[in-house]
C-alpha cells in the first residue's frame, strides 16, 4: 500500500510514545546484544609467553615474564623472547625442576632446544592455556578462527534476507538471538579446540543477521525524519556493545567466564515475543491488514491516543503493494535498474567493510593494553556517529557518501605520504580516516534501507552485507603488502575509498523520501516529479 496511507494512520495512533519507546528499547539490546560476536577477539588472540626456566624458577606461574637475567637462558628478538626456545645447557639434569643450580656458565648459545612449560605475561586464561595452541606451527589456530566468523556471518546473510522478507522481521530477530545465546554458552564449555571452531562458526551463522534484522525493524517502524536518529542511536549503543566486550574480557580472569557474562543475559530476547510487535510494512507487503490493524489498534491503545474506524480502515485500502518473499525479490532483480542498483551497492558494501575493519585493525596496534587498544578504537567511532547525525539531513545521503569515502581515502594516502617523525600528524589523520570510515559505513546502512523496496528490503540488505563480508576476509591481509612496500596498504585503502566515494555520487538522493513500497517507488526514489513525468511519456511515445 502507499506510505503516504501508512503515515498518516500512524500520525493519529501516535508517532512517537509509550509504545514506540519500548519497542526501540528492545532493539537497542537486541543491537547491543549483536557486537558481543567480536568476543573471539580476545579468546583467540595469541598472547606473549616464554620457555619456563626450571634450573631459575619454582613455577610457571609465579614467575616473571622478562626478568633481568633471562637473556642468559633464552634467545631474544626485537627485545622480546623467543616462545618457544631456549638456550641448550651442558647440564642435563636443568630438565627437572630445581635440580641444578640458576647458572649462566653451563648454557650452550650456540644451541637452541624446544620447551614444554611456559611463562605467560599475563595471568589471564585464553584457548591459547585451555587448549595448548602454541608456537609458531600451530599460530594458524587462533588466525583461523576470525576466518570462521566472518564465514559464518556469509552463511548467514544468505538465508536471513528471505526468512526475514517471508516470516517476518520479528521472528529472525527472536531466532537469532536465542539460538545465539545457547551456542555462545556452548562455547564456554568447549572440551577441546575443533569444538570451540565449530561453536564459533555456528554463533555467527546465527547472529550475523541480528544487527540487521534490528536495523531493518527500527527504520520500518520509524519516519522519514526520524530514520537518521534511529540508525545513530543504533549506532552508539553497537559502540557501546563493543566497549562492554573489551570491558567483559579485561576484567574475566578466564574466557570461559567472558562468554558466560556476555550471553547469558541473550536470554531476555524470549521477552520480545510479547514486547515487540512485527512489522507494519512488511504486516501490509503481506496483505495482512487483520493483524496490521491490530498493531495500530495497540499503539494507539499504549500512546492514550484515541483513533476512529475509519482510520484503521485505510490499512485495507490497497494501491499497488508489492507481495514480500521470493517473488518480490526477482520482481525486483528483474527491473535493469534495482539489479544496477543492487550491484552497485554491494560493490560500495566491499569497499566500505574493506576500509573499515582494515583501518580497525591497524589501529589494535595503538598500545601494549590490547584491552584499552580495542576499547580506544570503538570509541574513535563515536564522533563519527556524531557527525552523520548532524551532516546527514543537512547535505543528504549520496553527498555524505562521498565526503566520508573521499575523506578517509584521501587521510590514508596522507598518512602514508607524513614524514615518520611527526608522529602526531599521522596519528590525528589516521584517526580522521577511521572517523570518516565510521560515517560512510554507518550511512550506508541506512542508505541501503532506502533505496530498495519493501518485498525486497531485508533480502537485498543481506545480499549487500553479505558481499560486504569479503572486504573484512581481505582487510587482515592487506598488512602483508608491507613487505614489498611500506606505502602500499595505506596508498590501497585509500584508492578503495577515492574509488568509491566518487561512484557513490551515481546513488539516487534519498533525504526526507518516504520508504518505497513497490518496486515502482524504488525506481522513482530520489527523482523529481517532472523528470518522472518526462520519462513515463517517452516509454509511452
């Protein structure tokens, strides 16, 4: 049906109350609940240890990690010690613990022997500990596991879109969460390595999409004016998701306790059954005007509002919706411009997660504090968030899109260009570029919302994403250019983020159009009426 009708039986049930308030405080924790999927972070992150020194130390544990006289017993590099070797020894007894005396004179360093016992320089518990992955050999364990997450984001993103678009926003969301929640606990009780994999793969082959079906329920459920506060809101408190894991993982002695504090509480989601009503748009694009009278009967009934028959009648009015699922979808794909469109989205998705997450990983390396180091780098978002907000209804969607990618492209490119010592140049333009990155991801996913009707909304969404997902498999590698040259990851991102911003300039504008119903609307988004007018008669002439 037309948005207009939506609108304005929406306008007399009360646009913004009680209702609404509690419906967007749930999808705020539903969107807080989503980040706690970057906890693999710091259970599989490698961490710094030594060989245990025994003829020198009563316990692994109560040992220091580099004292004074360890260069005498074990082989340094980059004013670190090495892993997992040590001196060779004349002595041969030095294998049991206290059975020769700590003494320089017997160690061979022209010989390097591999250990068995280590020390660790900080107390906390990984699956490093838990599940004896060590050495260089076996580094392959903790780097593989971010691969299975990311994969499992893939695998998610391409089912969600159609359970989402056939049964509905609300139950993806519930779905998700819930089979989140009990995977995650899961996880925590992982006997060994394969099953902690495989735990981690199927979290976010679940949770991947919670975000998204969030997302998607807050923009349909909210205004044209309103959709901006509502993706910064979500924004934020992702942000705010993201500081409580790097918060959650500094202060839990084990990541087995982590993962037990972040997702027993996913457990609240079984509330939204009753908390969160699904919908309206996709209640219509069903032709579901029973249960959509129902949802505005309630949110007048929670906002006090009075509001006549008649009004709720208009629901039953029909002007041309687009049926949700399969068929809306191809109805879609099968329009030369919405496929155009849809390519091209996913293309501006790879950059945008390409320029991201890479400058995100860049930036862990800030500090020794991994915790401060990761929390630091979320929080860098923040101004970002900030400024879409302000500069989104100002200078619109597609001009947005391009400063934000121009920007962050054109920062990288400098900070490559910087001479090395003035290192708080290239510090203040580095975090531009994350800032600037922050902004162009967080409009695209409004942008992506806008521009693609509802039967086909949350199915192109996740088809976005999902390709999206390619650029952060590829962001991690980017670091290896730097061993042919030291310019060539940052002169890579910001050609990625020159190239893109400018083709987003070929989006149509979006700021304050309602939300298209039908793929007509989606084609005709953006344009003027008289433009619209020119080209129906050329088609007819």
């Amino acid at each position: 049906m037309g948005e207009d009708v939506v609108d304005k039986v929406l306008e007399r049930a009360g646009r913004w109350g009680k209702f609404q308030l509690r419906v967007f405080v749930c999808l705020l924790l539903a969107t807080l609940f989503s980040s706690f999927s970057l906890s693999y972070i710091f259970t599989a992150r490698d961490i710094k240890y030594r060989c245990y020194i025994p003829e020198c130390e009563k316990s692994p544990w109560d040992s220091s990690y580099n004292p004074d006289w360890l260069q005498e017993f074990v082989p340094f590099q980059d004013k670190s010690p090495s892993r997992c070797l040590r001196y060779g020894s004349a002595n041969t007894s030095i294998s049991r613990l206290g059975s020769s005396t700590c003494s320089k004179e017997s160690i061979l360093k022209n010989v390097t022997v591999t250990c068995d016992e280590f020390v660790y320089q900080k107390k906390e518990i990984t699956i490093v500990h838990d599940f004896n992955i060590r050495c260089s050999e076996n580094l392959w364990k903790l780097t593989i596991i971010g691969t299975l997450s990311v994969t499992g984001e893939l695998v998610c993103l391409s089912y969600t879109g159609f359970v989402s678009d056939i049964y509905g926003r609300k139950t993806l969301l519930i779905l998700s969460m819930l089979l989140s929640t009990m995977v995650g606990l899961l996880r925590s009780f992982s006997p060994n390595y394969y099953a902690y994999a495989i735990f981690e793969f199927l979290d976010t082959a679940f949770s991947g999409c919670t975000y998204g079906a969030a997302f998607v329920l807050a923009m349909e459920m909210l205004e044209s004016k309103h959709r901006t506060l509502g993706n910064f809101a979500l924004s934020c408190i992702y942000a705010f998701g993201s500081v409580l894991v790097g918060l959650a993982a500094w202060f839990s002695p084990s990541w087995r306790i982590m993962l037990r504090i972040l997702y027993t509480p996913g457990f609240i989601s079984i509330l939204f059954i009753w908390a969160i009503p699904e919908s309206l748009r996709w209640l219509l694009s069903k032709s579901n005007t029973k249960e959509a009278k129902k949802v505005i009967s309630q949110i007048a009934s929670e906002n006090n509002r009075e509001i006549m028959f008649s009004s709720i009648s208009l629901l039953g009015v029909r002007t041309g919706v687009d049926p949700a699922g399969p068929s809306g979808f191809f109805d879609s794909i099968r329009n030369r411009t919405l496929f155009v469109r849809m390519v091209h989205c996913s293309f501006t998705w790879i950059c945008c997660t390409f320029l991201y997450f890479g400058l995100t990983i860049h930036s862990t390396a800030m500090s020794e504090n991994v915790y401060l180091s990761f929390i630091f780098a979320v929080m860098v978002e923040v101004p970002g968030y900030i400024i879409y907000y302000y500069g989104n209804e100002k200078i619109g969607r597609r001009w947005m899109m391009f400063f934000s990618l121009i920007s962050a492209g054109l920062s990288c490119i400098a900070v490559g260009i910087v001479a090395e010592d003035l290192e708080l140049v290239k510090l203040a333009l580095f975090l531009w570029g994350k800032c600037s990155s922050t902004v162009a991801f967080t409009v695209l996913f409004s942008y992506t919302t806008e521009i693609f009707p509802t039967c086909s909304r949350h199915t192109m969404f996740s088809i976005c994403s999902m390709f999206g997902r390619f650029g952060s498999m590829l962001a991690p590698q980017i670091p290896l250019l730097a061993r042919i040259s030291r310019l060539l990851p940052l002169l890579t991102f910001g050609g990625i983020g020159c190239i893109s911003g400018t083709l987003a300039l070929l989006f149509p504008e979006t700021l304050n159009c309602k939300l298209p119903d039908t793929v007509e609307q989606a084609v005709n988004i953006g344009k003027k009426i008289e433009k619209i007018k020119e080209e129906e008669e050329e088609a007819l002439s």
